[in-house]
C-alpha cells in the first residue's frame, strides 16, 4: 500500500475553520477530479483505490462539451491534447479493409464520433493524479468494507487500514461498485445486451490512425483504435442474450471469444492471437439507473451513479462535470442535504439526456444478418459521401454520432480568496 501526502495543500480555509474531511472511493476520473475542485475550495480529501498502483489501462475515451470546460476551468485542457491518441476519425470498413465511409473527427468541442479530444483513460487518469497528488492523501491497495454514519460524519472500515471517520463519503467507481452496494443495495443496472472484450494489440504496418469499424453479421462487431504509446486498441463486440460471460476466468473467456469470432474475417485472427497474452477486460455493457445519488453522507458520482454506457460516449464528460458541479455545490453551503440535492438537481436532466442511446443502438451497428451488414453500409456510404456532409454542414447538422455533451450549463461556483 502506497499514500500520496496527507496534505490539503491550500490556504484557502478561512482562520479558525476546519478543513471538512471527505473520503473518496476510486481513484479513476471522477474521483480525483472532485478532488482537486475540493482542493480549490479549502476541502481535506482521502481517495482510497483498490488497485495497488494507479491504474494506466484503458481504452479510448472521449472528452466533450461542457466536460472539456471542466479540464478549461482546471488548466488541463492542453496537456489533454498533447497525451491524445491522434485518431483522424472513424472508419466503417468492409471485409477485405476497403473504406466504406469516412467521418473526420470534430473540430470543435462536441462534434463526431471521434472527438477533438480523444485520450486513454489511464492517460487522463494520470494527469489528474499529477495534478491533485502533492494536494491529496492518496492510499492504494485498500478499499471500503462498512460505512456506519452517526451524528459527527461517517465512519469507514477498510480491508487493510485502520477506521476512520469523515464528514462526507463519495462513491466515485464503476458500474458494478462494491462500495455503492454497502449503502445503495438497489441500484438498477439495466443490461444493454452487448458484450465487449476490449484488449491491446500490437501496431502493424497495415494499421492506420483511424478508429476503423468492421461488422460480421450475427450480432457481432470488431474495432480497431491508434493510441499514443504504439500500440492498437482493439474490440470484440456481440449482441447476446447470454448473462455471466464477464465473470467467467479468463481461459474461458478466452475460448468463447475464439469460437465466436473464428470466421469473423477482416484483421479479426490477430486479435484472436493476441488473446493468449494481452490484457483483457470483458464487460457486459449497461447503465445504472438510481432514483438518488446520495443518502445521508454518502453520495455517489460518475458511472456509480449514472453510467451511460460507452455506446453514448458521454461517460467521462458526466464525470468531469458531475465532480465539478459536486464540489461547488458543497462549498456553497454547510447544509450537506441541501449540497447534495443541488447536486442532482443540476446535474440529472443532463444525465437523462446523455444516457439517451442512439436511435437503434446498439443492434444498429450489430447486425444479425448478412442483409442487415450490406444495408448499414450502405446507409453509413451515404451519410458518408460529400453531397451528404455538404447538406448536413449547410442544415447546421451535428457531425456523425455527437452526443448532447452541452446540455447542461455551467455555474461559476465563488472560489475562497488566498489567506
């Protein structure tokens, strides 16, 4: 077990006032984001990771809208560029690799499928560990096992470490988060009936700096991705009814993806070869659906709370402005219930928009039939063509695929000036 330095860091707090203390479980994007807006605002945080070391896995991810304002208000924004992993855009490709459609990435904050800002998530999580390390106590290799809430905070158990009592307690991990169970044994996980393995490939010469698509009929899908450190990340998607190939041991996820993608053609054999040694993440992709996001001390954030799911590419914009929208609310106000309402208020209505799928997704991109894969092709060369994307830039239309990541408008919370 590592810790950072258990320090706030900020003169902020004005004389005679405690720091409030305030946990955070996951150490992800949301998790330290909120930290450092906590920071900002004279807070004391513990973000507690399960994992021993931070985590520099991950696929591709996208940030948008009013999330890339978040990384603008945190003086991130370009040393997010710089790590990018230079997608150009997306690609729909056919059997033998032929290009069916083009989709340049967006050129502004929200556009495309591809968007301006495309990063690795363990790339994003870096630097936000960089910039709240020196300003946070970080503790790796522990995580929650009891929250026990009283009349001065709450109370937290750790596998490892000794109790400790705090004002607030954030939930900040993923969909299927052990520590929200402790307090939210209801939370909803709606299953979108897609399966994803996502793994890293090595880079061949025949690989390009698109996000390339292939479809294979029986519900199945095979992408292919740049990042920044030479290396390809790839994706075997299927449409499946079956439940509990997630939590299957790895040999035998293994053996599943094999046989299922056996004849799935275009550069499928090499990512079936590199299943013998490279990291894998099966997940069984869907949402998380809460009526609250807190009760009592504990509130959860980002995909804890609201997961949209990767097909709406608005997972890591929500966590950015859901810590953002977080830690002003708190600063504003002693009252930890009204914070915490203020919280959802502002934030739900665009967390409704974002996890609203994309007409016929996911089956849309998963055809069952060879029929269905010559018909997406077709509607996806022509929504690729020039006249298309002349008459959609003349109607003022949205790029291919851009989610609502603007629905939603920022306050500028009042920040304590410097003791």
């Amino acid at each position: 077990m590592t810790s950072g330095i258990a320090s706030t860091g900020w003169t902020r707090v004005l004389p005679g006032m405690t720091p409030r203390r305030v946990l955070v479980s996951g150490a992800g994007v949301a998790g330290p984001a909120l930290s450092y807006w906590l920071g900002v605002h004279g807070w004391s945080t513990t973000v507690v990771e399960r994992s021993a070391e931070l985590r520099d896995a991950g696929q591709n991810i996208d940030v948008r809208g009013a999330g890339r304002e978040v990384l603008r208000r945190m003086g991130l924004e370009d040393a997010v560029r710089a790590a990018g992993t230079g997608e150009l855009g997306t690609q729909f490709v056919g059997d033998n690799g032929e290009v069916i459609a083009s989709f340049d990435a967006g050129e502004n904050d929200t556009d495309g499928a591809t968007a301006e800002l495309e990063i690795l998530r363990g790339e994003l999580g870096r630097l936000l560990h960089e910039r709240t390390r020196d300003t946070t106590e970080y503790v790796f290799g522990d995580e929650v096992t009891g929250l026990d809430e009283h009349a001065d905070g709450v109370t937290a158990t750790f596998r490892q470490g000794a109790p400790r009592t705090f004002d607030l307690v954030v939930v900040a991990e993923g969909v299927t988060s052990r520590t929200r169970s402790l307090v939210f044994p209801e939370a909803d996980i709606r299953s979108l009936g897609l399966l994803v393995a996502y793994l890293t490939v090595p880079r061949t010469a025949a690989d390009t700096d698109w996000w390339r698509i292939h479809q294979a009929s029986q519900g199945r899908a095979v992408t292919l991705r740049p990042d920044n450190v030479g290396t390809i990340r790839a994706t075997l998607s299927l449409l499946t009814d079956v439940r509990g190939i997630e939590d299957l041991d790895r040999p035998a996820q293994v053996h599943v993806l094999r046989r299922t993608f056996a004849d799935a053609g275009w550069e499928v054999p090499r990512v079936l070869d590199a299943l013998d040694d490279a990291p894998l993440y099966v997940d069984a992709v869907g949402q998380v659906r809460l009526p609250s996001w807190h009760r009592g001390r504990v509130v959860l954030l980002g995909d804890a709370a609201h997961c949209p799911s990767p097909i709406t590419g608005m997972g890591t914009s929500l966590a950015l402005v859901g810590a953002y929208v977080l830690a002003g609310e708190l600063a504003g106000t002693a009252d930890h219930e009204q914070a915490l309402a203020a919280y959802e208020t502002r934030m739900r209505p665009y967390v409704e928009r974002a996890q609203q799928l994309p007409p016929g997704a996911p089956g849309l991109v998963h055809p069952r039939t060879r029929t269905g894969v010559r018909a997406l092709r077709a509607a996806v060369g022509v929504a690729g063509s020039a006249p298309a994307k002349r008459l959609g830039s003349l109607l003022g239309a949205a790029s291919f695929a851009s989610p609502p990541a603007e629905a939603i408008d920022l306050p500028h919370y009042p920040v304590p000036v410097s003791a």
